[in-house]
C-alpha cells in the first residue's frame, strides 16, 4: 500500500542498512502510533472515543476514508466492549489495535485484567491521562500503571518517532509465540499526543521485511481447531496458568533485545532497548524519568552540565519487562538518584512514586547502592519546568550529601 | 481431645439454607457440651446452580487449637458422618469444584456414617452407591428430599430430623441432650424438637460391607503441571465427529464427553412413551443440552448419562403424557430407554405406567397446617 499523501513535502532518505524509502512527515504521536497501525497492516481496530486516545481514532478513520489502509474499524458503544471485541478478534487470528486514556483505560479494566491470561497479543496505545473526577485530561501515569503486575508489556515513549518505531516493535515482541502478551505504549496526554514533529515513515516493505505475520497456530479459534479458551479453572488451574505468565514475561527480555537489534538492523535506529541513557558516563547524581519528562529534564541536565555539576539522565523505556539488569548496571556507582514520577503511590513506602519504589526494589541487591530520593511533578500536565528539574538535582546532591532525607518523597511545584 | 467433622452434601440452592441449618445446628449443639466449631461452606461450589450437589461442613472440637489444625486444610476428608440431603445424590456428584463423578462417600472416614433422607429401603440404595475399601454405616432418615428456593425456605423439619438422626450416629460428636437444647433455642419450637426426638428414636444404621455397592470405578484424573498444560488456558475439543446412526439414513450420533455427564445434577428424569409419540421432533430440538440420541426407526431416546432432568422435554412435547419426569431415585441405572421398549414393547408400558402412577410427589414444604402430623400418621414421615 502507497504511504499517505499528506501536506507535507515529504523526501527520502538514506539509511544505512535500509531495504527501502522513509518519509519524513510532520506528525503527532497519536498520527505517529496511526500509521504504525497502517503499516502493520492491523486487521481489527476498535475504538471509543476518549482524550487524548481519541486523536488516534481520527487519524485511522482519516486514513481508512482516503484509502490508504483497509482493516475492520469497529466504534464500541464502550472502551469495555473495544477491549473486548479485540481481544475476541485477536484469538480468530486476527492482528488488533486498541487503545483508551485515563478512566477509559479503566472502564475496560475486566477485559484489560484477563488479555494477558488469554495470551492475547493485543498492541494498545495509552494517550496517558489523569484518572478524572475532577476534570482533567493534562497526563499522569497512575491509567497505563494500573496494569503493571497483570502481565501487560508496558513501554514508555518520549518523541512521536519512538512512538511509530515502538509500535512496530510491541507488535513483533507481542506476537512472538514464546510471548503472546498485549503491549501497552503509554503516550503522554497533550505533550506527545497532540504535538508535531519530524517523523520518518517508512515504507510498507521495509515494515514487512521486519514484522512477520501474525501467526496464532495451533491456539487459534477456528471451527477447523475446535479448542475452548478460558473455561472454568478454579485453584486446581489458576496457578500453573500464572506460572505460564510469569516464564512469558520472563522470556520476553530476550524477545525485545532481538527485535531492537533487528530494528537497528533494518532501520538504522531504535537506540538501547530498554533505557535511553543521557550524559551518564561520569554522572555523579542521575535522574530518572519516563515519557516526554525527558525534554525538560535534558535541557536542564545540558545547562547544569555547562555550570560544572555531573548529572546525568536516565529515560526508562520499558517498564514492563522492568528493566532490572541495566538499571542495576546505570545506576550502581552512582551517589544519588532523583526519580521523578509523573504518577503517584497513595500510602506506598515512603509515599514514593511508582517508579521510585520499583527502582528501589531493583537497586535492593547492589553493593553500596546510590540513595534513591522520590520525587512527584508534573500531575494532571503539569509542566515540569526546567527550573524544577535543576531544584530536583539540587535536592538529589542534598541526598548525596546526607543532607535531604532520602527517605521522603517531595512533591514538586505544587503550591502550598 | 478430639475433633468430629460432618460433611453434608446437598443441592445447590434448592438446599442451601436447609445445609446452612444442619451446620449451624450441629455447631450450637457441641457448644451446649463446651465444644467450639465452626461451619463453612465449600467455595469451589459457588456459584451455586439449580440443582449442582454443593457441599458445607460443619467441624467441631474440644479445644480451639485442635479446630484450627483440622481447619488448616482446604476441606475434611475423613468426616465422622456424610449427609446426603436427597437420596439421588448417592449415585455420585459432579461439581464445579472437581473432575468426574466423586462417589458419595468418598471423604467419609473409616466406619463413619453416610445420612441420608430417603424413602427407599436400606438394599435399594446401597446398590446405588459406589463401593467403599473400608466398611461404613447406612442410616436413613424417611423423608423425601426437601427442596425449596433460594430465599424462600418451607420449613418440613428436614433440618432437626437430620440433627436428631446425627446424634444417635454420631453421639461423640453431639449429644441428644444437647442438640434437643441447640434446638429449642435456635427455633422455640416445641414440635421442632419433638420431630428431633422422633428422628433420633428412628433411625437405625446398616453396616455396609467393602463389596456392596456400585462396582464402577469413579473416574480419577492426574492434574498436569504448568509445563504439560497448553498455554493461554487453550483446551482441545474432543474429536468430535458424528456418528451416523446405524441402520438409518439421516440423524447423527452426537459425541459426548466421556467424564463430564452432568447426570448428577439431575432429580428427576424424562420416561418417553415411544407408542404415542409423534416423532416430531421438538423434545430433540428443545433439549438444552442435546441429549436425544435419534434411533434407528426414528424415535429420539433422551440418553440418561447425559440428561440434567430440567424437564424441557416434558414442557414442549405436544402428546399428553408421553413425555413425564419421574423422580430420579425410581432408577437404578442410565439405561436406554427405547432399547427397553424394542426388546419388550409391553413389559416397558408395565414399567412406564408404573413409573408414572406410582411416582412420589417431591416435598417443597407443608402445603397445609397439620400436613407434618398427617405424614407421622401415614408412615412417610
Ligand atoms: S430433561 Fe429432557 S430436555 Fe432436559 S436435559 Fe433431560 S432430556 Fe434434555
Ligand atoms: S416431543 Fe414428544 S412426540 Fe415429539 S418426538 Fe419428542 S417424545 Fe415424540
């Protein structure tokens, strides 16, 4: 299928390695995440409108009216039923995108909870948002958080060609017999859903020289292959289908390293799979974020780097596998960590952010582990400010130094 | 020191507040003697269906560390008395909670005592259960299975005869004393514990020897480990293909699964009159769980190991009476019905008749004041 026309000028590109042409487009992440849909050439897409998910939805139903993609586009009457019509769609064979934002995301919860015991390798996209009563659509991580012990991949993206590259790459990982577990590519409402940039789209041959078709064997729901999924287990059952689970998740590891080596290969980028690693070579404090916070956060680290101080960032890419082992590697040898969670953990242990208490449980075996300071910004589309980012490297060295309790979580420009 | 479990099985909803009384009972009963115990239903049984044989149990002991080491495992296997609240439940149980057909007495310990209501004789209801490898007792309370609804509960004295009978089976449990006392303060009811009293002075056991009973071998099943079982809770069909019927052109023998028969959900069962019936097909049609089995000469033979007994059959077929569901502790095995008939057209109609006049009513509570008095007086009671 020929690539959009679009507005756009679009010019080709060389890549090394590449079996074909690229596009450059000026395009969000959700139109980002649409045209990986388009060339994953996905069967089923189901959709309920909710923002900032909802642009997503636009630009598929644009795609599909002028021709360019053809796939079954199905609006639910509920992001429940979306979740569910796909996760049927995808046990007859069928390759499905999905995806909701903030309570949406939620009111989908039972189908979300039971995708992965399926093994159904659905891709879906979370356009990160607040979880409202109050109103809010600005994004927080607590939506696409919610699943992170149910058996969801989950990856973070920061720009909108992460955001086509990963969806690629979720699909390939997903889909892979030794996985088949959905995958969820958290998109921060606003700030990625809804923001333009340069973006290379590459041709539909080049995508199908990397993901194979999506192959569900013998596990396929078909009159020919009479197999029942999902009856009735009770305890006799349940826990030897969680064990399976577990050594899915496990495996999983090795599956994403492979397709991020063979993205590099045929694209001439995707960069470490599981985190992006900023100025870290001689970082006495680092920085620990995921999603679009990583803007800020390098604009700050460049300016305090230029004053002298050795701070570094650490971008969590994946957070479903967790990133144990390279975190364990990044971060041992360093005097103190800042995590800056766009989300939070109502009573947790220190009443720390989610991600803050995950890499404390990672960092728990290493010998003389950095101190791991909890920091909350950026609620409900807050900006993080790079004021705010250079005042939580302050309080990181502070940590350092013994002097900030790093036993404490801070909350950042929150008024008082 | 020493711990006394009863298991009572039961028919889920229809029997449930009927289970919860016995197992109350019995546990205000020991505490009356200054035992402790508590009383619990098996939570794999949930959620309970029409009819599905369910299980509660009630556990009592002398002291409170003796109940928790009883109670720290997922159900007591060798229980003092099994109650079975309806006497068609001795030909076996299937449940949400386990594979295949599980006998009767299977968690009853060592010469314990199986309890059942029943208007049947003693002989006639051993042949219907499954043999045991060690000896246990009979004992039978005269009453037909008392079946009620969910919310509703018709109150026959079914629950204190059972708590009478289980203290004259079971004395190291609970006294008579004690349970007459649990009784009367539970229901401040003088004829309550009279029916108890009555019960008790009735009931007698039968010893029941390792070679009575049924001689089939239960089903059993080894549950795989994690790395045997197909992953994405995937389970094979059956190869199922039908079968076509011998002698005849057109129909099929459908497949069924060999383990899961779903006849132990069944109280009562269709007998079909094969000399009025039409052959119109609607019982085949209708029956919800495709139990017709089409026969050569074109009859439809509603196949006994797989009927539930709800009775849709007997609603839509259009000929009077050729369609009725009789009592299931009438029969003593799942045989054909119409390879009966073909072998002996009139010595089925002598069985039928029989079965269809002679059928008892199933009791879903006094229909009248004085009705208890009059079935004392009438020997059903
Ligand atoms: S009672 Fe009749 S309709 Fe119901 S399962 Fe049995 S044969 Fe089928
Ligand atoms: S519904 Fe009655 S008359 Fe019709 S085929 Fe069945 S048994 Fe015969």
């Amino acid at each position: 299928m020929a690539p959009p026309d679009t507005a756009t000028a679009a010019k080709t590109i060389e890549l090394p390695g590449g079996s074909g042409d690229e596009r450059e487009e000026l395009i969000s992440g959700s139109e980002a995440i649409a045209h990986a849909c388009r060339l994953a050439d996905v069967d089923v897409i189901t959709a309920y409108p909710i923002r900032p998910y909802d642009t997503v939805m636009q630009y598929v139903s644009q795609m599909i009216s002028n021709g360019d993609f053809d796939c079954e586009f199905i609006v639910a009457e509920s992001e429940h039923s979306q979740f569910e019509i796909v996760k049927h769609a995808s046990a007859v064979g069928a390759r499905v995108f999905c995806g909701s934002s903030g309570v949406g995301w939620f009111y989908a919860f039972e189908a979300l909870a039971v995708t992965a015991g399926l093994r159904i390798p659905m891709v879906a996209m979370v356009g990160n948002r607040a979880l409202d009563d109050p109103g809010a659509f600005g994004v927080e991580h607590n939506d696409a958080l919610a699943v992170r012990d149910l058996g969801w991949m989950l990856a973070w993206v920061a720009t909108a060609q992460e955001a086509l590259d990963t969806a690629l790459i979720a699909y390939r990982v997903a889909e892979d017999p030794r996985i088949f577990l959905p995958c969820a590519i958290s998109c921060d409402g606003a700030f990625l859903t809804h923001s333009q940039a340069i973006v290379k789209v590459p041709s539909k041959e080049m995508v199908d020289s990397f993901l194979p078709p999506y192959d569900r064997g013998e596990k396929q729901l078909h009159p020919d292959n009479p197999i029942t999924i999902a009856p009735q287990v009770n305890e006799d059952w349940l826990m030897e289908m969680r064990q399976q689970n577990d050594k899915a998740m496990r495996r999983a590891r090795e599956v994403i390293i492979e397709a991020y080596d063979d993205f590099e290969a045929k694209f001439g980028r995707g960069g470490e799979p599981f985190i992006e690693r900023y100025m870290m070579d001689d970082a006495e404090i680092v920085l620990v974020g995921m999603g679009t916070l990583a803007l800020p956060v390098k604009v700050a680290v460049r300016k305090m780097r230029g004053q002298g101080k050795k701070v570094g960032f650490l971008r969590v890419r994946w957070f479903r596998p967790f990133p144990t082992i390279e975190l364990q590697d990044a971060l041992s040898g360093v005097q103190a960590v800042g995590v800056i969670d766009r989300d939070y953990g109502f009573g947790s242990p220190f009443h720390s952010g989610v991600l803050a208490n995950e890499l404390r449980s990672a960092l728990y075996p290493v010998e003389n582990p950095p101190k791991v300071v909890s920091f909350i910004a950026g609620l409900g589309g807050r900006e993080v400010s790079i004021d705010n980012v250079v005042e939580i490297a302050g309080m990181t060295y502070d940590a350092a130094n013994d002097s900030l309790d790093d036993q404490d979580t801070h909350w950042i420009g929150v008024r008082e | 020191m020493s711990t006394g479990s009863v298991e009572v099985v039961y028919r889920g909803i229809f029997q449930k507040t009927l289970a919860k009384n016995i197992c109350r009972g019995i546990v205000f009963a020991a505490r009356k003697e200054g035992k402790i115990g508590t009383a619990f239903g098996r939570y794999g049984d949930s959620p309970e269906r029409n009819g599905i044989p369910a299980k509660q149990f009630a556990v009592v002991s002398d002291t409170e560390e003796e109940l928790e080491e009883h109670l720290a495992k997922y159900e007591p296997v060798n229980n003092d008395v099994t109650i079975a609240a309806d006497d068609a439940l001795c030909k076996g149980i299937e449940s949400w909670a386990w594979y295949g057909l599980q006998p009767i007495n299977k968690l009853l310990g060592d010469g314990g005592t199986l309890l059942v209501t029943s208007i049947q004789s003693p002989n006639k209801l051993i042949k219907t259960i499954h043999r045991k490898g060690t000896p246990y007792n009979l004992a039978i309370v005269k009453a037909q299975a008392s079946f009620s609804g969910l919310w509703a509960y018709k109150d026959d004295h079914t629950d204190v005869r059972l708590l009478g009978a289980l203290a004259k089976v079971a004395p190291h449990i609970v006294s008579l004393d004690a349970m007459l006392e649990a009784i009367r303060d539970q229901w401040n009811d003088d004829l309550k514990v009279a029916a108890a009293k009555r019960a008790y002075e009735a009931t007698e056991s039968t010893p029941v020897g390792v070679d009575q009973g049924n001689d089939e071998v239960p089903f059993s099943f080894d549950l795989p480990g994690w790395t045997k079982m197909e992953e994405g809770l995937v389970i094979r069909g059956m190869d199922a293909k039908p079968q076509d019927v011998p002698g005849r052109d057109g129909g099929y023998v459908p497949t069924r699964n060999e383990v899961f028969k779903k006849f132990s959900t069944r109280t009562m069962r269709p007998v079909i009159n094969f000399d009025t019936c039409t052959k119109c097909t609607l019982c085949w049609l209708n029956c919800p769980d495709t139990c017709f089995d089409i026969t050569p000469d074109g009859f439809y033979d509603a196949n006994m190991e797989a009927c539930c007994g709800c009775g849709v059959c007997e609603a839509v077929c259009p000929v009077k009476d050729c369609v009725t569901m009789v009592n299931e502790e009438a029969f003593e095995d799942n045989d054909s019905q119409w390879e009966m008939w073909t072998k002996d057209k009139e010595g089925y109609l002598a069985w039928l008749t029989k079965n269809i006049t002679e059928r008892p009513a199933r009791s879903h509570g006094y229909h009248h004041v004085g009705q208890y008095a009059e079935e004392i007086a009438d020997g059903t009671a």
